[in-house]
C-alpha cells in the first residue's frame, strides 16, 4: 500500500534516455546530470493534496506577487476567480528559495486555472537562481482529463487518459485561447464544479492517482526516518514570508 510521507525521486529506475531529454530541456553537461539524476533526490512530501497546500496570502512573499502580477491581471481579464492561495512547505530540496501560487475557476465553473511560482538554485557549474511561473489551464471529463500548459516536460509522462498540450509561451490569454479551441472540438463538456468541496475533492483523487502510479512503478521511494532528518539539515534557511 502506498502510504503518505516524504518521499525522493528515484531516478534509476529512469533510462538513460530520460537523462539525455533533461540534457536538452536544461542544456547541462552529461556528467553533471548522470551524477545528479542517476541516483535517489530528496524530494518532499506525497501526495501534495489541497489542504497541504492552502495558504493565506500573507504566507507568500513580495517577490511571489512581483513577479505573478501582470500574469494575474491576465487571469482576471480572461474571467477567473481567485478560489485561494497555495504554497509548498514540506519539501527536502535544497535548491527551492520560494514558491506559490493560486488556484483559479473560470465563469462556467468547467475551467480549472493554476498560477504557480518558483524561484531554484541551480547548483554548479550554473551556480544562479532561476524563477519559472506555469500557467495551466484543466478541463475534467468522464474518463480523463485536458490540460494545456507552458510547463517544461517533466522526466514522469502524464497518465494515459490524462492529455497535456506544452505550449513555449508566458502568454495567459494565448494559452487560454487555444484551450478552450481545443473543448470546442469536442462532444463531451467539461464537468462542471458547483462548490469548491468539489474541486477539492477531485483535485486531491487527481494527486493521489499520479502519486500511487509513481509509487508502485518505483519512480519515488519513501524516505526513512533519518534520511528525512538529514535532508532537513540540508536546507538553507526560511526567507522572509517563507
């Protein structure tokens, strides 16, 4: 049985082909990520549900809405919601310096938006912080789900009945346009969410599937008690709102 805890990514169980795509997405020497993803990462806790998550706004920080506001601004205007803010504490990557987001729904109530901020460490030889925002928009349906993104891929596919469009762009309107084109092509509509409850409770049944799969196909490992201990003398420490 798969049972909630801190858990780390074990990338052995990954081929070296997931190794060579990570080398095209971040332009890294082949050594550096043989070393660095070739053997188990402290991660942080799984599954993340919507309560783990939940935050009040005052737990985020200046940068979070510095750096989010235009994108925002653009949420509004495309006719969402802000249904609250959200926010990863417990995590064992030394690299994370800050993070957030907002969860979103459109009019309809059929249009799940997501803003999420992040600022890393990259290690040497890059040695630098980077910030990356995603914008992604969902529609759940009957037996699977649609989601366009400008999200990077990631080394874990999406599920089978699960559909992601990556698209290279930080435009919210853009993204949002060609998602809804896409529904506009499809015969069934989009569940609708009458009440937060109920994004909720999809939102975590959506975590806790990814989360098992990951889980039983041994791509994440439960941690033990010490290695959690000493992955949490590992972290800088909090900044401020952090």
């Amino acid at each position: 049985m798969c049972a909630p805890g801190y858990y780390k990514a074990n990338y052995r169980a990954l081929s070296l082909r997931a190794v060579a795509r990570a080398r095209g997405l971040f332009r890294l020497p082949l050594a550096y990520l043989v070393t660095r993803f070739m053997k188990p990462a402290a991660t942080g806790w799984m599954p993340q549900m919507w309560a783990d998550l939940e935050c009040q706004e005052q737990d985020l920080s200046e940068r979070f809405f510095q750096a989010t506001a235009l994108y925002r601004e653009a949420f509004k205007h495309a006719g969402f919601s802000e249904l609250g803010f959200k926010k990863v504490r417990r995590f064992l990557n030394p690299g994370y310096r800050d993070n957030g987001g907002i969860n979103y729904l459109d009019g309809s109530r059929c249009h799940f938006g997501q803003l999420i901020y992040n600022r890393l460490h990259v290690p040497p030889p890059v040695s630098r912080d980077r910030e990356h925002i995603v914008i992604a928009f969902t529609a759940v349906f009957q037996t699977g789900t649609l989601s366009y993104t400008n999200k990077r891929k990631t080394f874990f596919e999406p599920m089978q009945h699960h559909t992601v469009v990556r698209l290279p762009s930080n435009d919210v309107a853009d993204i949002y346009r060609r998602f809804v084109g896409d529904l506009g092509h499809r015969d069934e509509q989009p569940r609708r969410f009458p009440d937060l409850r109920a994004l909720q409770d999809w939102f975590d049944s959506n975590a806790t599937e990814m989360y098992e799969r990951w889980v039983r196909q041994g791509l994440y490992v439960r941690m033990t008690d010490d290695e959690v201990a000493a992955a949490l003398r590992r972290l800088p420490p909090p900044l401020p709102n952090q």
